[in-house]
C-alpha cells in the first residue's frame, strides 16, 4: 500500500506547473494547488504580506506535497 506522501507525490506529478485559465473559477493553479488555498493557508512565499499569482508561482513540488499531507490527511485527522 502506498504511503500519504506517495499518493501526495503521484498527484503533484500529474497536475503539472503553473496555469492561470481566466475561465477556470479556482483561479491560478501550480501542482493541484490553488490560490485561494495559499490564501486560506496564509502561503505568503514572496514575504510581500500578500498571497499573489507571484506567490503560487513561487510554490516548489516540496511545498506542494506538503499541503497535500498536512492540511488535506493530517489536520483533518484522517491518520
């Protein structure tokens, strides 16, 4: 069976880099992670004070992988 991490790891592979469809609601995207999560999660990478399409394009595979894990199996107790 495969670990959190590696499930996490599989779906930053497949959403690919940076996108920012004018036509998609949930805004700019890198690796399955939307901007309205960065802003949610308060993910301020460029240290401007702000969430930004600069900071979702800032976001490294890491970063992402560990929004899966934390904030989608571990806060909400799923362990």
């Amino acid at each position: 069976m495969q670990s959190v991490e590696q499930i996490a790891r599989a779906i930053v592979a497949r959403e690919g880099g940076y996108v920012n469809d004018p036509d998609d609601p949930g805004g700019a995207t890198k690796y399955g992670v939307t901007i309205g999560t960065m802003r949610r999660l308060g993910l301020d990478k460029t240290g401007d004070g702000r969430v930004t399409t600069a900071d979702v394009k800032a976001l490294t595979r890491e970063d992402a992988v560990s929004i899966f894990v934390d904030h989608y199996f571990h806060r909400p107790r799923i362990s």
